[in-house]
C-alpha cells in the first residue's frame, strides 16, 4: 500500500435521495394491447471516484411489478442480514 492510497481512501457511491412514481406503459404488438403498471425510481447517487471533488448524479430506473418484487425480496434480506448483527 502506498502513501497515496492512504490519503485517498476507496469509497462507495452514496444514495443521497431517491423518489419514485407509478406508470402504466402501453405495451403493444400486432396479436394483444394492453397497459403494464411499472414503477419509475429516480436515484440521485454521489460519488467521489478517483477525484476528490464529488460528483453528483441522477438515475432513473423503470422497474415492473416482479423486478420491484424482487428487488423488494433482496433489500429485506439485507435488512434481516443488518438487524441480527446490530443485536447481537
């Protein structure tokens, strides 16, 4: 390890707000039409990468109910994963 690894530490993104809404998308083809509920998260991520000067920026992800329901499903495990080592 360097001296120059120690003043600069690696660091992760950070969400530093997010919001979402619902959508219905008009899903079509040439057999059946129909809407498709989605949701839209804008995740607003700061990150400091290999400057020391922060950058700021702003994702938008259109997610469907079994992706949401997925993801949801991943981020509780985490949560569980979180709360049984904080009580310990």
């Amino acid at each position: 390890m360097s001296d120059s690894d120690v003043f600069n530490p690696v660091s992760l993104p950070r969400l530093v707000e997010f919001d979402w809404c619902f959508d219905v998308v008009a899903a079509s083809n040439n057999i059946n039409r129909m809407a498709v509920p989605t949701c839209l998260l804008r995740l607003k991520v700061a990150d400091y990468g290999n400057s020391n000067e922060e950058k700021v920026q702003v994702k938008t992800v259109q997610l469907s109910k079994q992706t949401l329901d997925t993801m949801l499903d991943g981020l509780g495990k985490i949560r569980d994963q979180l709360n049984s080592v904080v009580s310990k």
